[in-house]
C-alpha cells in the first residue's frame, strides 16, 4: 500500500512516524511545501491532558516534546485591570517553539527513514499516485480545495480580528489581558515556551476595528496599537512580527472526512480556535486514530478510512464542539467586560466550552472555586451543582 502525506505539519510528521511503526509493510512518502527548517508564528501550547493521548501513542516521540516544553502551572486573567490567579491542575500546561516541535517530528521521522521531501509545494493533487492520500496541510488544505464538494466543506469567518506575534522576554506565567482602551475591547493571550521567548496572540471585536479605522492602518501601526494598549505587561518591548497578518479566524468544517481515496487530518479538516490552545494535540491525534485505522485495515483503502472516522469521530466532535463554544465566546467579550465583575468574568470564561461544571471545576481548581464562592461569583442555580 502506498500513501502520500500532503504536508509536514504535525499532523503529517507524527502520522508518518507511527505508520513506521505500526503498519511497516506501507510504503510513504510526506511532501512538505517548506523547508524544514522553516515556520510560521512562535510557540504553542500542548496541555497537558492531551500529552498523555500522545505519550500513549509514542512515548519516546512524547518524552522529546516534554523536554524541550515550558510549563506553567498557573495562570493570570485580568479583567477590569484585576488579576486573578488559576492555578492548574497537574502540571499545568505546556508550551514549545513551533519549530523545535517540527524538528523533533522531523528527527524522528529521520530515523525511521520516512522519505520527507521538503521545500515542495503540492499543487495538483491528481498527480498524487498513492493508494490513500492524506490532507495533512492544515487551514488552507490543497487537498480539501480538490473535491470540497465530496467533502461537504463549510467554512465561515469569525468577525473578532487576531494576529500571532512574539515577545522576546518569558512572561512569568501564561495569562488572559481582556482590557477597554479608548472605547476599545482588546485581548491578550499571552505564554512562556522558552527562556527568553512568548507567544503574543492580539485580538479585538470587530466594533474596535470599525470604530478604531484598523482596516485603513498599516501593519506597523496597528502593532504599535496594541504595544500601548498592553505597554504594561509588554514592560517597554514591543511586539515582534513574523509574518504576522491580521485575520478573522475561518472555521472550516467538513462533513465527510474522506472522499475517494483521499482523507483529511488536523486542521485541514476542521480548524480549531486557538483559544482552547489544542489545535496541535487535535491534529496529532487525528494521526493516532488514522494510524491506527491503516494498521488493522490489511492493506484496504476504503475499510482504513471507514475505520479512522470510526475510530475518531465522537472525540474529534466533542474538542470541536469545545472549541466552537469557546470562540463564540470570545465573540462576545465586550458583553462579557461590561456586564461582569472580575470574579464573575473569571468564572464565565472557566466555564465558557461547558465542559466544566461547578462540581468539575471544584475537582481541579479548589483554590479557584474557593475564592469564586466567597466572592459570590457563582450564580445560585449553578453553586447548589
Ligand atoms: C494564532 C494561533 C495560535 C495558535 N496557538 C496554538 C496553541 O497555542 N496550541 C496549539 O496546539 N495550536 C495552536 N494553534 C493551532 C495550530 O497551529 C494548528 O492547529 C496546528 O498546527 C495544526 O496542525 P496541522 O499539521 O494540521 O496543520 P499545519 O500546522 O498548518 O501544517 C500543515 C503543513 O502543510 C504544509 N502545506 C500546506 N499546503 C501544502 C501543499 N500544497 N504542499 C505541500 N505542503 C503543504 C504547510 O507548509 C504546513 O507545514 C494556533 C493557531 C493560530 C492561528
């Protein structure tokens, strides 16, 4: 059986390493538009929940990905310019430079020798022999844009305005910067992934960019606005761009994961928000399932695809349906900065993807909760839980 893996994202890379491993008698090839040394944006976050789904599945892959990884067990939020402090369960989550996360993958790959041809760029999918041919490159998926009819794909934009900058100093913890400026409503997500290095996501409603006029600024411009807006936390440095292009968050969906000999994986088929900061870990385990699926599948195309969504469907639903709730709430943040006090935004936000109630959020932040009920943020209804 021979597959072709279109890009070396983590999708793609951590698919390849573990149909190496687990179903030796494929034949693969990864095609990699960039060169591997190459990447976009700056650090991102791998929780520590989904590390163990990971380790599982690779531990000595995983074990590599923990070392080079910043961890921070609590985090800030501010709102109404008061910080209150989450301390996370566990190790908290961690965060890694996108490119060691893409060289470890690579490394790997190396040794199993996996055939990875970089600085590739894919363009007719029909010269693609291979038995299956998988989509593994991410939100603007050459592969989903070959038949988005027979995927069923949907896609949509968010109306909230985002860019992914760096800051060259570690922060001492991740933290959530919801701040009224001039009229106004920003946000700041921001997290270590290195000793000297954060991540630096900027967002606004898209009330602040049509009040504001950010669509008439330069890119310069509208990076100095939000160096002043978060001149506090930035402490003097500025925001560092690369590549860093202001957009509206597409959420793409597809409601056939496969369509003929070819399938889709990690954002390619359905993009995450970064806000729930498990875009990758979604990707790479949309890997294991497929994987998976190719290994006990006995060389059968269409019975390995029919069993990767089997195998992933109800998971990959629910972390999208998280995800969904999460970025619907961001929409609405200016709502949200008016009408709550600090605790009570707190508790919204903690709560926001329905995945945790009073009784869940308990269990892993007692502190949390703790300082939530004695500051009566907890409508009743929900406390009695
Ligand atoms: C602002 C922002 C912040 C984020 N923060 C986080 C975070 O904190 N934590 C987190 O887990 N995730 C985060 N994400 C999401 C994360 O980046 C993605 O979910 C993840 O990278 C998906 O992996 P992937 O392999 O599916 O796709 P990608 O990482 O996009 O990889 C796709 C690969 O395919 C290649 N490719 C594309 N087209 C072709 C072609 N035609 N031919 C050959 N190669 C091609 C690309 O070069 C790329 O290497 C964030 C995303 C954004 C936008």
């Amino acid at each position: 059986m021979k597959i072709d893996i279109v890009g070396g994202g983590p999708a793609g890379l951590f698919l390849a390493i573990l149909l190496a491993r687990q179903a030796p008698h494929v034949e693969m090839e990864v095609i990699e538009q960039n060169a591997a040394d190459a990447t976009f944006g700056f650090g991102v976050v791998l929780a520590d929940t989904g590390l163990s789904r990971l380790s599982d599945a690779a531990p000595d892959v995983c074990a590599d990905l923990m070392k080079a990884m910043t961890f921070g067990a609590q985090q800030t939020i501010v709102s109404q310019e008061t910080p209150l402090t989450v301390k996370r369960p566990g190790q908290g989550g961690g965060a890694i430079p996108r490119l060691t996360l893409l060289n470890i993958l690579q490394e790997h790959a190396a040794r199993l020798k996996i055939p990875v041809t970089y600085s590739s760029r894919v363009n007719d999918i029909d010269s693609l022999a291979g038995d299956i041919v998988v989509g593994a490159d991410g939100v603007t998926s050459r592969v989903r844009a070959s038949d988005e009819m027979g995927f069923g794909t949907t896609r949509r934009e968010l109306t909230n305005h985002f860019a992914w900058f760096g800051v060259g100093k570690a922060f001492e913890c991740p933290a959530l910067v919801f701040r009224e400026y001039h009229g106004g409503y920003f946000v700041a997500h921001y997290y270590p992934y290195s000793e000297t290095m954060s991540t630096f996501v900027a967002e606004c409603d898209h009330q602040t960019w049509t009040d504001f006029g950010l669509e008439q600024w330069s890119l310069d411009e509208r990076q100095k606005l939000f160096d002043t807006v978060f001149a506090q936390e930035l402490g003097g440095l500025g925001l560092i761009s690369n590549n860093s292009s202001w957009r509206q968050f597409p959420v793409i969906r597809n409601a056939n994961w496969f369509c003929g000999n070819r399938v889709l994986i990690g954002d390619a088929l359905a993009s995450a928000h970064f806000s729930i900061g498990s875009g990758t870990r979604i990707a790479m385990e949309d890997s294991i399932a497929l994987a998976q699926a190719i290994a006990s599948s006995d060389t059968d195309a269409q019975r390995a695809l029919a069993g990767y969504v089997a195998l992933r469907r109800a998971s990959k639903d629910r972390l999208i349906s998280a995800s969904e709730a999460s970025y619907l709430w961001y929409e609405n943040i200016r709502e949200w900065m008016t009408t709550f006090n600090p605790h009570q935004f707190v508790y919204q936000f903690m709560t926001r993807t329905g995945r945790l109630d009073v009784a869940r959020l308990r269990e892993q932040y007692p502190e949390l909760v703790r300082e939530l009920e004695s500051a009566q943020a907890i409508p009743a209804n929900e406390a009695l839980l």
